[in-house]
C-alpha cells in the first residue's frame, strides 16, 4: 500500500483528512466517516513488515483482530472508543473515536514557556480520571495493559476530560501469564520501568502502568523529564527529588509519585486503586475545585526525606543530651 495521503478514502467509508501523528509502529490520521454525516474518526495504521514471511503475516493479521476486538468492546468514559477494525495492503487499521483538545505534553511546554508549572490542583485532576481508566482496563478478564502512558498520550477535552489515547502497545494478559500483544514495542524510554525494557519477552503487569504513569506525573509536575530506569538504577545519587524542583508540590504527592518510581515492580503499590488512593485519599479535585489543597497530615509531613533527617538529628540531639546531663 502507498503512503496514504489527505482526500484517500480507506474501506470505501473513511475519507483521510490530515495527518496528525507519526509513532515507532505507525501512523494516526484525522478522517471523515463517509456513512455518518459530521462524523469525524482517528484512524491508526499499523504497518506490517513486507519481508515477514506469508505464515507469520497471517497470524499477525489474525493476532491483530483478536487484540483489537478485545479493545472494540471497552467503554470508559476516559478512553477513546474503538469502532471499526480491518486491513488493507500490508497495513491493520483500528478507528477509534477523535479526540479533540491538546495532550498533556503540549499544555506542559505551555507552561514551560511562561516559565509557570502545571497547577497541582489540575494535574492531580488528571491523575484521579487516567487512574479510573487504568484500574477498568486492569480489571477486565483477562486483564489489559497500556503499557506507553506519558503525556502525549493523555489528552485533555474542552470539557475538561482526560483521554488515554493511543492503543498502540496494548498488551492482553493471558491466564497462564503468556502474553499477546497487538503492536511490539517497549513504550518510551523516560516513563518505561526496568522490567518493560525486554520488550514481550520481559513480565510486565499492573505495576509497569503504575511506574509509567509515576513517571508521567513526575514530568508534568516539575517541567523536567524523570531520569530512565536504567540511569537510575546505574547512577541512583543523581535522582533530583520533586520538591526540590517544585517547592510548591505536597508531600504527600512527592511520596506518593517516588512510590510508584520504585525501581523493583515489589515495591511499587501493587494495584493502581492502592496508587490512586495513596495520592488522592478521599480527596477528589472535581467535586471541590475551590478548595485549598488538603493540608498534609502529620504522616505525610514525616514521609518526606528531608522532615525525616531533620526528626532523626533532633532526636539524636536529645538522647545526646539526656546522657551528658545524666553523665553530670
């Protein structure tokens, strides 16, 4: 198949209109559907390796419908709906709903721009529905994966709606753990954890959503992009803490985001209801948008590393004390 250009109509129903994206596995369009008048629809081509010998194209192609029916039957208020799948030429196409607004990553670059952060009351507001989100897509049986959550991934409505778009790395969880997977990839270097880095032969699960989306929050609430797991794990002193970037972040955001950054998929909240509660508690930024930030408890004011050195000396300090007037 040639390279598809704007006025092509693909499945004698969807006319492309423009470009908008180019990933690692393929490309994203904006089309009419030709059937329903004033509808507009995002179309992801994912092309298949021309060289793949007939057999393996077949049981990819197969693959491929399996994994996108799976998709097509998701509804979720916070994804975008998959409608119609099929193939032409050496390429799959899923058609999903378009979502209009700019991505998080864009708004952060804004922000950048007037030398601002993002507010914590909004991006803590996008945190809570990408979760809701996450935890419907790890309930489903088998569960399913994203797998490539960052922040041009995310976008955000005019209604203020937050979409996890881009199916392009979703991975089916088996019941015997094998693992299928609609387009091989390993997600983007700054927000994949270690064990996502072999690709579908390393075991990812709920946790390696959990680390990504970590990874994401770390980026919009400082404007800087988190270190990758591998330097991290090789060079671990050089990790900036998120206050020290942003003073203005709670700590218990801060504890909650290094949580979900642990290294080892062990010691990571092990479901994203265990993250999203461990960031949010009983605090939903929609129902109490004039509010101030909740006031960190005395819990959260300890977890934060420097609080904890400074009890630590002052305790050390006392006992010190305590000995040099019973020594006299």
């Amino acid at each position: 198949m040639t390279a598809i250009k704007p006025g092509d109509i693909l499945k004698e129903r969807y006319q492309i209109r423009r470009f908008i994206s180019r990933g690692g596995m393929g490309s994203i369009y904006l089309a009419d559907d030709l059937r329903l008048e004033g509808r507009t629809c995002a179309i992801k081509e994912v092309r298949l390796d021309p060289q793949l010998p007939p057999e393996t194209t077949h049981q990819t192609r197969e693959q491929f419908q399996r994994e996108a029916n799976v998709l097509a039957r998701l509804d979720h208020p916070n994804l975008p709906k998959v409608s119609d799948i099929f193939s032409e030429g050496q390429s799959d196409f899923l058609v999903m709903d378009y979502v209009p607004g700019k991505d998080l990553r864009t708004l952060m670059i804004e922000a950048r721009q007037r030398k601002e952060f993002l507010s914590e009351r909004d991006v803590l507001s996008w945190a809570r529905q990408i979760s809701e989100a996450l935890i419907f897509l790890h309930s489903q049986e088998p569960p399913i994966l994203h797998r490539d959550i960052k922040p041009s991934n995310l976008k955000l409505t005019p209604s203020n709606v937050v979409k996890l778009v881009d199916f392009g790395l979703v991975k089916i969880m088996a019941p015997d753990d094998a693992t299928i997977t609609i387009v091989q990839g390993r997600g983007t270097a700054l927000y994949t954890p270690l064990e996502q880095y072999g690709g579908d032969t390393g075991h990812t699960d709920a946790r390696s959503d959990i680390y990504a989306l970590g990874a994401t929050l770390y980026h919009l609430l400082t404007n800087t992009p988190p270190m990758e797991a591998r330097e991290r794990f090789l060079n671990p002193h050089k990790v900036v803490q998120m206050r020290e970037i942003n003073p203005d972040i709670s700590p218990r955001t801060e504890r909650a985001v290094e949580w979900a950054l642990s290294l080892h998929p062990d010691h990571r909240p092990e479901s994203m209801i265990r993250f999203r509660d461990a960031l949010l508690g009983n605090w939903n930024p929609e129902h109490r948008p004039r509010a101030a930030m909740p006031a960190p408890s005395f819990s959260d004011v300890i977890s934060s590393a420097r609080e904890r050195s400074l009890i630590w000396i002052s305790a050390a300090l006392l006992i010190f004390s305590l000995i040099a007037t019973l020594n006299h």
